[in-house]
C-alpha cells in the first residue's frame, strides 16, 4: 500500500516527506499496539472466575459478561482494576466505558467509567 503525504508548509517550518512518512509509520504503529494491547486486555480478563466473556466494543466500550451475576461481586473495584490494570499492564489508554453485563438477562448490571 503506498501513502503519500504532502510536504507541509508553515511559517519558518517545512517538514520533509521523510519526516511524514517517519510520523506517518509512528502512528500506524501506535494503532496497531494499541489493538493489541486491547486483545491481551480481552484474554486476561476471561481468565478471571465469574467472568463469561469480555471484548471491547468500538473505542468507547468495554463489555464484561458476568457467568455469576447474582455473586456479590464489586463491580467498582472490577472497573478500577480493568482500567487501571488495562493501561498500566495493556498499554489500553483511558476513555471508554466499561459496561457488566448479566449472562443470563442479557441486561446491564452496572457502567464504570474509565476517564
């Protein structure tokens, strides 16, 4: 797949086509862990009891199928480790939602936001 990138003019500035195409790669790169980062982020969080399934939804949401929704399980301490584990562990960087689901009711239990 070729890319071209106009050279930039601004000012003083002028950025060459080595400086694109470098800043162009950087960025394809950042994409591409980050999405891996957010398929780790998926596996890690099926190995944990209670939990059915979990996969991120877009950019904005993360959903978490509880197999034990009736537990007492909490769902803040959950979301704050699934955020701060995410990005601390996954490279996954804040700003999505993360949503519990109940396996059995197909409804929503509870959103914790990561922001």
């Amino acid at each position: 797949m070729r890319c071209f990138a106009p050279i930039l003019v601004s000012g003083n500035n002028t950025f060459s086509l080595k400086t694109h195409i470098f800043l162009i790669q950087l960025y394809n790169e950042d994409i591409h862990f980050s999405y891996a980062g957010r398929l780790e982020m998926e596996k890690a969080a099926k190995t944990i009891p209670g939990i059915a399934d979990a996969a991120f939804q877009g950019n904005a949401s993360f959903w978490v199928v509880m197999s034990t929704p009736n537990a007492q399980h909490d769902y803040d301490r959950y979301g704050y480790m699934f955020c701060n584990g995410g990005e601390e562990n996954f490279g996954v960087k804040k700003g999505y939602t993360i949503t519990f689901w109940n396996a059995y009711t197909k409804k929503p239990i509870k959103k914790f936001r990561c922001y």
